[in-house]
C-alpha cells in the first residue's frame, strides 16, 4: 500500500511539473511573441528577420492540431475545489422548431485558478491560448486571416443592459422579508437585489446596493426608509466584502447610509427598526458565533450598544412598539428580553416555567396592548405579558408543526401561518379561532404574512413563491421561482417565452411579457437510486411527457436540437455526444450517431446552420467538431474553419475567446450566448456577473459592460428570439433576472 502511495504522489509530481513547464512554454511564448512584434516595429523593412529566431524558440511548444485534441492524463490526487465552483447542474434545451424540449441533470467538474496566456500564429491560420497549461487551439476563418491581428482592440457594445424583471422570492431561509408599502408595491428580496413589486400596475423597481445575498429587511415607522443586510463576500480580484447594512429611500432608490462596514461577521441575520422613537435607532444581529446583538443611531453610522446575543442561532429581532429601550430576540431555546441602558445591553430570558419549552421560537410579533406574542416550533403560541417576560396566555396546539409566522393586522386579528401544515388561521382578540385557509400544497408551507388591501393577504412561502388573497376567496400566485440550484435556461426560438429547470426537478414555461409561469412541471421520473442520466422531452404546449431516454452510464450535461429540427445532441459526462434522428414531430427519437473522441466530460455544443456538423468543448478544455450524420470525428481544420453556426454556446472557440480574462481558471465563464441579430455576446461567470460584448469576440481580454444582480455564479445565459431581452440564471441564489437592451 505504500509503494501505491508512493506511485501515486510521483505521478502527481510529474503532473504538476508538465504544467508548470507548460506555462512557462506559454509565458516564453507570449514574450517572444511581444520581443518579436517589438524588433519588427525597430527594424522596418527588415522586420521578417526577427520572427524567424521567434519561430525557432517556439519549435518546443505544442504542435499545431487540426482540431483541439489535448489529452490529459488521468490524475489520481484531483485537484481542490474553487469557492465558486458548482458541484451540479440542470440544463434544457427548447427545440428551434414546434417541437418538445429536453432537461437533463448533471454534475460539475472542480478545478484550482492558474493563470492564462494567449499566442497567435496568424500566418499559420490559428489561434492558442492556454487555459491551466492545457493549450486550446481556434481556427482562424479565412475570410478574416489575411487582416487579423492579435493586437488589435475590440470595441464595447453599443447596446447595455437594464434589469426589468426579477423571478423568484427567498422565502426557503429567510424570515420576516415581506412588507407592503403605502405605494401599493411589496417589497422582498431574492439573490442581491431587493424588488419593489407593484401588484396592481405589474411593474417592478429594483435596489441594487447589495453586491452578495441579501438574508434581511426592515421598513421604518415613515413607511419610506428601508434597511437591508447582507452576507460576506468576495470580488472577482479575491478581496472580502465585508457584511453590512444599508439604509436606503424606497422611493428614489438612493442609499442614505452604510451601516457595520468591518463590525458585523459573517451576515447580517436579522435588522429592526425602533418604533417608538420616531425610528432614530436600529438593531442588526450578525452571524458570528456569538450572534452579535448591535444597536445603532442609523442617521449618525454610530454604534450605540452591543452583547453577545447567543450561541446558537438567532431568527428575529424587534423592538417593542411602544417601549423604546426594549429589543426582543428570538431563535434556538430562546427568548430574551433586552433592555437598552447607556451603552449596555441587559438581559433577561423569557420564563416558561410549566410550560412546554420549545426548541424553537420562531416568530414575534406585538398585540395591540404591547404584549408580545411568539409562535414556536412546536406548533404553541404563547402570549407575554406586556412589561414582563412571563406567559400569560397560551394556545397550545395553534398548528401541527412549527409556526413560521405571525402578523397583527390593524383591527387586532391575530393571524398565525403554519410550516407545516400550511394553515392560514385567524384569531380574534380573545385568541379565538375565527377562520383558516390552507395554501395550495405545491406553494409549500408559509414563510412571511403581510396585511394587503381589504381582508387580503400576502403570503411568502418557503418554496420561494408569494400569493395573494384571503380566507374566502383562497391564494392565488404572484411571485413563483425555484427551490434549488438551477443550470437549464433555453428561450422559445419564435415567442416572447422560456423555460427553466432545476435541482428542485421543477421545469418553468415563462411569458416573458406577463412575468407569469405559463406551465409549471414537477418530474418525478427516477431511472436509479443513484445517479439520474435520464433526459426527458416534454410538449412546450401542454407539458405533458413525451418519452424518456437514458445515455450511457455519467450524468446528461448539455442538450441541442439541430437548426432543420431533425437532429437531436446529447452531451454527457462519459465524454460522448449521442445524436438523435428526430421523427413524428418531437415525438419519435432514435439513436444514429455517437461521438468518440474526448479525453474528460462534455459541456457545451453548438449546430452548424446547415445542421450537418456539431461542435463541442469539453471539461478539458477541449474543441473538437463531428459530422452529425455519422458521428465522425473532423480533423481537418480547413473542413470546419469557415462553418457558420447556428447559436454560440461553446464558452471556447475563436469567436469568443475574447469574454476569459486573465487569470481564468477554465471553470471561471459558465456560459456564453450570441444574440439573434449576431451583434452581442453575453457570458454569465462564478462572480455573479452578467457580462455584455461585442460579437465576435476574437481579441484577448476584449472589453465589456458588467452586470451585478445574481449573488451566486452565473450558471446560464440566453436572448429571447426577437432581441428584446437576456435572461440570465443563477445557481444557488434560484434566481432568474429578466435584463431589456438599450
């Protein structure tokens, strides 16, 4: 075993040596390219001497491939996984005709950063650049060979990108996150953005302050100010964003204050304001752990008090509505009653004594005689009496299972939202039960409760939806999103439509002008209990199943129909691509081709328009391009250097590698797409950025306008068929951003 062990840490020894003397390969490279560029400019006339030293020195790199074939050896160590890196995907494909589309689930690789070089060796047709030492050769298109040059700069877009539309609500595990306003929009936040969402006039205003998740919100007693907290975070260049709150004008959009820069850890959990003083103070608890309780004067950035609020976790914070001095917090096997002296923080714990202490509290809110009233997770609702910290009032059994939230609305109804059972219950100022509703099952239990206009309410849910109605009339939704990390996003190739899928097995239709799920589908279709590599079509009309197929042994990563419909690509994780005859309008599929060839897993494909070639990227950086008919392998560069494609996906070819900056790891740009017109290149990458260029993209490092919104990374990109929009898609945040082109 240890001569096993031995072998292995040589090999990976070796591995790392052939890197490193690539790099320096490609480093020797990019400066004798420079040195030669240099003599060439000093030496005028004579400036075809120098390139031939250049092309001397260059004898030791890698010979020119026809396609881009590099072959990695297997490495037993693995390399550590990115931050930032996804460790799943769910990807979809909408066929460019009437036809069904396909979903897939799939998984990511994981990588370490390594820089990047570029080299070009025009007069030989190509470009290479060097993605962790493995070198990733483009064909130059001999239209444009003759006058390419890799100095040349590109030009920024005309066009920008304005966000119109957020998808999505992040009820799953965050509280208290849903007010109405006097301007009639609800206010809540998903990813870094916090949305203002008129109901009546369907518009949305944005604040977009925030550069990672946001986890809290507060309104102020003027119903104008709002203050909302956020995560910890990393910028692109690996510094810390430190946590923090932001204190902003609901109605211009504009910060007033940044509160906690470099005092709060890790998040900030929970913000309140205080009610009874004319709102002049806040107080935020953090995530560290201790659980940091702070106060502030918000209006002067000065903190005026903190404590050590609790080691286990804390879910809300108030203070009393009519005794400024007195913050409650709630969470883990506590209540606690705090009273503010000078720069202190006094403690008291609320007293359960006979009875039934609950692991949880999970929610506070205040009746109208000041008493305080918690829901915990054992389903009870005790009511404290005002002053004290002893109960007074109890209804045991208010609902099966936790209760995630309570609201008092303006006549004194006390209305309770259950996490399990979803009851909506209603009680009068006795605490006795007036009514109930239940919210439909596929919405999931309730999150948040908001008086609306009349007897309406609204609900937030922990399935990332928002409903709106009342007892009598039942819920009705307004807000829908995904529950889990989401990667599938293709647009409809003839309407105002798309559809996403996700890790919650739930596939989106989206009307993109109404901002509504035309059909929602939840797939329930296990092929094993290990690993699902099974890709489904389902009619985009009805979204009933079509069939289901399965492909090899790996996870399904990327699926495309051919431009003529007749064609359907399969890219897995076995390093094949399968190809589909298409018959019977979508609805028949038959194996004809499978494409042998790549050394690691393939992630991206493209159809050429004539839909007689494919060509694929693959985990290792690879480029290689297939006849679709018969799944033969191209390797004549001259065959496929001048191809038009269909749609560009590929995140490497020659007419994108402008969008990878340096430093690039390989894993760092999860997606690209080209808009209709063929004008503009979007890329979505593992900062949260939404990237605009111009297309094509073929100069290095190629300049762009950068898009902040997702606070996860970017996992797919797409324009709708008539220009008008770009949808991007987050993992983790389950975000969906709708951005119109100006």
């Amino acid at each position: 075993m240890e001569m096993d062990d031995r072998l292995s840490h040589l090999e990976q020894r070796v591995q790392l040596q052939e890197d490193e003397i690539q790099l320096l390969k490609a480093a020797l490279a990019d400066a004798l390219r420079r040195l030669g560029c240099y003599e060439e400019q000093g030496q005028g006339p004579k400036k075809r001497a120098a390139p031939t030293k250049v092309r001397q020195l260059l004898q030791a790199l890698p010979s020119k491939p026809c396609s881009n074939g590099y072959v990695q050896q297997k490495r037993l160590g693995g390399y550590p996984s990115s931050p930032s890196s996804p460790k799943k995907e769910v990807l979809l494909s909408i066929k460019r005709v009437h036809c069904p589309f396909v979903i897939d689930i799939a998984l990511m690789s994981e990588n370490v950063n390594l820089p990047f070089f570029t080299l070009s060796l025009v007069e030989d047709g190509y470009v290479r650049m060097f993605l962790r030492g493995r070198p990733v050769t483009m064909h130059i298109p001999d239209k444009i060979r003759d006058s390419y040059s890799l100095d040349s700069k590109a030009e920024l877009p005309e066009h920008k990108l304005k966000l119109q539309w957020v998808y999505g609500y992040r009820g799953r595990d965050c509280r208290c996150n849903l007010y109405l306003l006097p301007t009639g929009e609800i206010v809540y936040f998903i990813a870094s953005v916090v949305v203002l969402y008129n109901v009546e006039e369907q518009q949305q205003r944005h604040y977009l302050g925030h550069n990672d998740d946001v986890k809290c919100l507060a309104v102020h007693p003027d119903m104008v100010t709002i203050a909302t907290g956020q995560v910890a975070g990393t910028s692109k260049d690996g510094k810390q964003l430190p946590p923090h709150v932001r204190v902003w004008d609901s109605v211009s959009l504009n910060t007033i204050h940044v509160i906690g820069m470099g005092v709060f850890d890790r998040a900030v959990t929970c913000v309140a304001f205080c009610k009874s003083n004319g709102g002049a103070h806040l107080c935020a608890v953090d995530d560290a752990n201790d659980h940091i309780l702070s106060v502030w004067d918000w209006q002067k950035e000065k903190q005026l008090a903190d404590v050590k609020c609790s080691n286990d976790s804390v879910l809300g914070v108030a203070f009393h509505p009519t005794e400024a001095n007195l913050i409650v917090t709630c969470g883990k096997s506590h209540l606690n009653f705090w009273t503010i002296e000078g720069k202190t923080l006094t403690k008291r714990q609320g007293l359960f004594e006979k009875h039934e202490k609950p692991k949880y509290v999970l929610c506070i809110t205040f009746a109208e005689n000041g008493d305080v009233i918690t829901g915990d997770s054992s389903g009870n609702i005790y009511i404290w009496g005002k002053g004290g910290n002893r109960i007074t009032h109890v209804i045991p059994g208010a609902h099966e299972g936790g209760i995630f939230a309570l609201c008092l609305l303006k006549d004194g109804t006390l209305v309770s939202g259950g996490g399990k059972d979803r009851r909506v219950v209603y009680w009068d100022h006795d605490y006795r039960k007036q009514n109930e509703g239940e919210v439909p099952e596929m919405y999931g239990p309730v999150r948040s409760l908001e008086e609306g206009k009349q007897d309406r309410l609204f609900v937030g849910t922990t399935r990332n939806a928002i409903l709106q109605g009342s007892i009598s009339e039942g819920f009705w939704l307004m807000v829908q999103g995904h529950t889990d990390e989401l990667w599938g996003l293709d647009a409809h190739p003839s309407m105002n439509q798309f559809a996403t899928c996700g890790q919650d097995k739930l596939v989106h239709l989206w009307d993109s002008s109404s901002f509504q799920p035309l059909w929602s589908k939840y797939i329930e279709v296990l092929i094993t209990p290990l690993i699902d590599v099974t890709w489904l079509v389902l009619d985009a009309d009805t979204s009933d199943l079509v069939s289901v197929h399965t492909d090899g042994n790996e996870i399904i990563s990327v699926v495309k129909y051919s431009p003529d419909g007749n064609y359907l690509a399969v890219g897995s994780h076995d390093n094949f691509v399968y190809i589909y005859a298409v018959t019977e309008n979508g609805r028949k599929y038959s194996r004809v081709g499978k494409c042998t060839g790549h050394s690691s897993f393939v992630t991206h494909l493209d159809w050429s328009t004539d839909s007689q070639f494919i060509v694929t990227n693959s985990g290792d950086y690879e480029i290689l391009f297939w006849e679709s008919s018969s799944g033969k392998h191209v390797t004549s560069a001259d065959a496929v250097r001048n191809l038009d494609w269909a749609t560009s996906t590929c995140v490497l070819g020659f007419s994108v590698f402008g969008i990878w900056p340096d430093g690039a790891d390989g894993t760092d740009i999860n997606a690209v797409c080209r808009s209709p017109d063929g004008k503009l290149l979007a890329s979505g990458d593992d900062f949260g950025k939404v990237n605009l260029f111009s297309n094509p993209c073929s100069q290095p490092r190629a300049p762009s306008h950068i898009y902040g919104g997702h606070s996860s990374h970017v996992t797919n990109v797409a324009f709708l068929h008539d220009n008008s929009n770009l949808i991007s898609t987050g993992g983790k945040d389950t975000s969906i951003l709708q951005w119109m082109l100006s």
